[in-house]
C-alpha cells in the first residue's frame, strides 16, 4: 500500500471526524446517492495529488541518496501541509455543489408550467401547481383554470427564467416569455411564489403583467 493511498486515507478520516465533531453536514442539499458519489470524488482528488507528491520525493531521494535532516523534515512538513488542506478540501466546493442543486429543484415546476404553456398541455401546467393556486392576471384574480382558454393559435416563447429568492421552504422566480398572436406580440413578465410541501416544490402564485405590440 503507497504513502500517498495511506495519507489520502488519513485526509479523508480527519476531514470526516471533523464534520462529525462540528456538527456540520456539507450534503444536507444533496440527494441521498449523490453523497457517495461527491464523498468518493472528493477522496480521489485528494488521493492523486499526494500520490504524485510522494512518488516524486522518492524519486528524488533514491537519486540523491542523502540523509540530510533538514530535508527530511521539509518533506514531513510539506506532506502535512497537503494532508490539511486536502482534508478541508470538500468544505470549500460541496456547498456550491448542493446550492445548484437546490436553485435546479427551485426551477423544475416552473419550467414543467412553461413546457405545459408552450404544448398547451393544461394536466403538464397544473402538475407543477399547488391546489389552492392562483393567478393575477388582467388585475384580476383567476383560478389556474383560466389558461384552459387559452387558445392553440397563440404560440408562448420563454426568454429568461431567474431564481430571485430562497428563503428556507419559500422562494421567487422571475420568467420573461412571449405570447405569439396572428396580429399581436405580448410580451411579459411573471413572478411566481414558490412553497417547498414534503420537499417538493410547488406554484403556489403567479403575478403576470405583459405589454402587447404589433408585429
């Protein structure tokens, strides 16, 4: 068994008992499986780069043949330094990791609502809904019923869908899209409030203002 293996082994075990001991859970936004994969990615990356540090100080040693302490002890030191940050490592990069995959659960019904606008597939729209939901649209309060007459002439566009805010179990999407009728383009712009039930997020509101031009 290399000294690098062992080493990575030791970075991994001092990176774990530390998120032990602390309490912190750098996977609690990842999916169950997803933990694995990102835990073992984590102890490669941390494993190669010992690997290549210790082959090539062996390398040197078995071509210079000293026994000087000096060296002995900046190699100690190097390889130690390595083993730290390897261990803090994870830390730095899971969290990112786990905050895409929450902005993407976030996203999802509102894209599964555009995709249901855009075939015009009112079961595809109401999927992503709440039961109680409901829209503001023409400075009125309609049920999500109400995009059931919208007709299949109108083509929808989406441009730009953005996460503006998460906040624990609630959150805002904004999303610019386009209505495209014979005559006419709308163009507009909706805010979606957005509850997390049983960790699944679902539409819970939709404020939607647009501007019609000629085309």
């Amino acid at each position: 068994m290399s000294k690098g293996f062992i080493a990575a082994v030791i970075a991994w075990f001092v990176k774990s008992l530390f998120f032990w001991l602390s309490g912190y859970d750098p996977y609690k936004e990842i999916d169950s499986f997803f933990k694995y994969v990102v835990d073992f990615g984590s102890f490669i990356l941390v494993y190669i780069p010992i690997e290549y540090f210790v082959k090539r100080k062996c390398i040197k040693r078995n071509q210079n043949r000293t026994d000087d302490e000096g060296i002995m002890k900046k190699e100690r030191l190097s390889l130690f330094l390595i083993v730290a940050l390897a261990a803090a490592l994870p830390a730095a990069y899971i969290p990112v990791i786990g905050k895409t995959q929450m902005l993407g659960d976030v996203l999802k019904p509102v894209q599964t609502f555009m995709d249901g606008m855009v075939k015009h597939d009112f079961a595809l729209m109401s999927s992503a809904w709440h039961p109680n939901g409901k829209l503001f649209v023409m400075e009125t309060m309609q049920p999500l019923e109400f995009l059931r007459n919208i007709p299949p002439v109108v083509k929808i566009e989406v441009d730009k869908t953005d996460v503006l805010s998460v906040d624990g179990m609630i959150a805002v999407v904004k999303v610019e899209w386009k209505m495209l009728m014979p005559k006419t383009i709308g163009c507009h712009r909706s805010y979606m409030n957005l509850i997390q039930i049983e960790g699944a997020w679902k539409i819970i509101s939709e404020t939607d203002y647009g501007d019609e031009k000629e085309r």
